[in-house]
C-alpha cells in the first residue's frame, strides 16, 4: 500500500512527488536497501536505477554521486544520468533520511548516450513506526526534471506508476534481504 500525492514544484516546472506507505521491515532493513552508497543494494531491485556511483566522498555523510536509469516507459524515455550531492543522516528517534539535489562536478561531465536529468531537493525518510520493530513509514519525496524534450503528459504518467513500483520493488527486497 502506498500513497502518491503531488503538487507543483517550487524550484522547477515540473511536479513534487510525495510517495508514503509502511513496509513490513525494520527501519534497518529498509535503509540497508536503500541506502545511497556505491556497491548497494538499490540497483539490484529498482528497476529505475542501473547504476550508483560515488564521484567523491566528502565526509562519511556527504558525497558526490552519479545514478543512471535505463530507458522506461516503453522506452519513450531513454536512459538518463543524475549527479546530486547527497547528504545521510540517522536521528535519535531511529529515522534515517538520505537527501539530494544535482551538482555539477568537475569529474562527471555529461556522458554521451544518456540524458542529463536534475533532481531538485528530494529524499527518502524511514521512520520507525513505534511499539512496531518490524514496521517502518517510509516517506518519500522526488522533484525530478527528466530533462531532455519529454511532453509534460508523458512525465506526469511515468511518475505516480513509477512510485508505486518503487514500493512494490522495495518491500520484496526487504523480504527477501529478511529470509
């Protein structure tokens, strides 16, 4: 079950996607998912990431990273490439957040045979759910311009379905990081 809302973005002219839904895993399970670092899991079940690399890591909590999806939506969308700065942070209560916006960095020019995409401030929330160990809320929240010349109908589609997949993929990843 997941819950995908949107409103117009302040930063771009596109949307601000907010996805929310509880998974049946530990808030630690979820994160080890998702986490954003290089050799993780995230590229082995999202099916809109190919590939994560860190360009530069500036202090364990801060790096420089460059993902890459492959084409979608009946590949009307080609494959694009994102480079964000991208901040980790784990909070008292036990909720773990990663956040991001795009950068540009010296070492990750635009690579050919992929498309510039920008995300504008985004990030993933996992929040433990209390008395409930093996729960967590997870919050998403993607401003993502796909760059390129899509028709704003097509984005429009792709991203509430894209969302929804996004949870679907992540709690059979959770399930079966748990068996």
């Amino acid at each position: 079950e997941v819950a995908v809302s949107w409103r117009p973005s302040a930063e771009f002219a596109g949307n601000l996607y907010r996805g929310e839904g509880i998974l049946p895993a530990s808030p630690r399970d979820v994160w080890e998912c998702i986490k954003p670092v290089a050799g993780g899991l995230r590229t082995k079940w999202d099916q809109n990431v190919k590939d994560f690399e860190v360009i530069e890591a500036i202090s364990d909590t801060v790096s420089v990273c460059r993902t890459t999806t492959p084409s979608a939506f009946m590949r009307i969308i080609s494959p694009r490439e994102f480079v964000d700065v991208v901040v980790m942070k784990q909070y008292e209560d036990g909720t773990m957040l990663s956040a991001a916006t795009n950068v540009e960095h010296p070492l990750c020019p635009p690579q050919p045979n992929f498309v510039r995409g920008f995300n504008y401030p985004c990030g993933c929330f996992c929040v433990p759910v209390p008395g409930e160990p093996d729960r967590t809320q997870l919050l998403t929240f993607f401003q993502t311009d796909l760059g390129g010349y899509l028709p704003q109908t097509v984005v429009d589609s792709f991203f509430p379905a894209s969302i929804s997949g996004f949870y679907s993929n992540l709690t059979k990843a959770v399930k079966a990081l748990k068996a």
